[in-house]
C-alpha cells in the first residue's frame, strides 16, 4: 500500500537558522497537506498542494510540491521558539478516501 | 468555539476491560474519522464515516474495536477486552466533502493507558 515517508525524524536547531523537513511517497498524489502538532496539542493543518511543482508561502514557512508530485518539502526560515513542534505530511489514498500520513519530523529550537 | 469536542481526555482501564469514546464533530461536517497516534509517530488511520455510513475499516482495527455514528453527528469507539496493546492517543478528526482532499480539523484527543 502508499506509503508516505519523513526525514529527519528529529532536528534540534539553534534560533534563528532555518529548517527543512522532506516527504516522499511510494505513489504519485492528487495533492498532499502538512499539519504541525504541538507538543501535548493535536494536528493542525497548515496548507495543502495540489498542482505540479507548487510553492506556496506562509510567513516564514515555504511549502513545495514535486514535479513528480511524488514529494514535497516544507522549509522554515529563521526559526522561532514558536516553531517547535512535530510537522507531517499527509497523502489521500483508496481513492482519496482518507489521509496517510507520515511519521513526522519533530523540530526542537534552543533559544 | 465550536471545533471538534472529544471526551474522555484521559482513560486509564484495567486490561480486559472495555472502553468507550465520544466524539463531537464539527456540525456542518459530514465526514468523520478515528485515527490512533502512539508516541513519536504519526497519526494511523482506523475509520472513516461519510454522514452515518462507515466506509472504511483499517486492517488495524481488530474485532474489539467498533465505530458507530448513528445519527450522523457525534460517533462513538468502543474496544471490547482492551490490552496494553490499546494504549495510545485516540483522535477524531472531520471534514467537509466527500473526499480526504478536504483539510481534517483535529480535536484534543482520548489518552488510554490500559494497565
């Protein structure tokens, strides 16, 4: 079946560097969204991508989707305190049924 | 705020016993899904409703564990004859659509720890 992986799984950053999270998928997806989850918190959706090759901004964040749409990525500029948390990815599949998501990359900020 | 209400916030059973959750959806919301997350991984899929059918059932969710969403609006999960195997974070996510391109708004989640 799909499979959607993350990497890292784990980034420990000063304040102020930047950050990167990578997606895969074993299968091509008709679009894919990113939640973040704070510690303790639940998931909260961020954005989704639909076409070939989408960036979208947010603030500081940058969300990309493959060419292949078999990948994405979401990079954080300068990181804040307020960024920590775990982000994931997530992918439709059965038909765009339900979501399968990714094991997530926690990200940790030393101030 | 009328996000989506889950409750209990915490469980804790004794193995063997049985469990059951509630979860309050966004009202306008017409899909509805359970999903189990375990420390330091993501979200697993169990079910899904679309208004008061059940569509679809993870190969995970084992015989002891049932959903229903009578009427269309709250849905319950119960696990008959729990085991430690059980513990983990239990999360009801809805949506609007008839697809998962629809973005999942998340509630807080019901913490089970079976001893």
């Amino acid at each position: 079946g799909q499979q959607v992986m993350q990497i890292p799984q784990y980034q420990h950053v000063q304040e102020g560097e930047d950050f990167t999270t990578y997606c895969n998928s074993s299968t091509t997806l008709s679009n894919i969204q990113w939640y973040k989850q704070r510690p303790g918190g639940h998931p909260v959706f961020l954005i989704q991508l639909v076409k070939s090759g989408e960036v979208k901004k947010q603030k500081r964040l940058t969300f990309q989707f493959g060419e292949a749409k078999k990948n994405s990525s979401l990079h954080i500029t300068a990181t804040q305190t307020t960024d920590v948390g775990t982000y994931f990815c997530a992918g439709p599949r059965n038909a765009g049924n339900m979501l399968t998501f990714g094991g997530g990359t926690r990200l940790m900020v030393k101030p | 705020d009328t996000g989506v209400s889950q409750n209990p916030r915490h469980k804790i059973t004794k193995r063997g016993q049985n469990v059951t959750f509630r979860c309050d959806p966004i009202s306008e919301h017409n899909r509805l899904y359970w999903y189990r997350q375990t420390l330091g991984q993501g979200p697993e899929f169990l079910t899904y409703f679309q208004n008061e059918a059940q569509l679809e059932k993870s190969r995970l969710l084992s015989d002891r564990f049932s959903a229903e969403r009578p009427k269309g609006s709250f849905s319950t999960l119960e696990i008959q004859r729990t085991e430690q195997g059980d513990s983990a974070m239990y999360l009801c996510a809805s949506s609007l659509g008839v697809s998962a391109n629809s973005p999942l708004h998340f509630g807080n989640g019901t913490r089970l720890t079976v001893t």
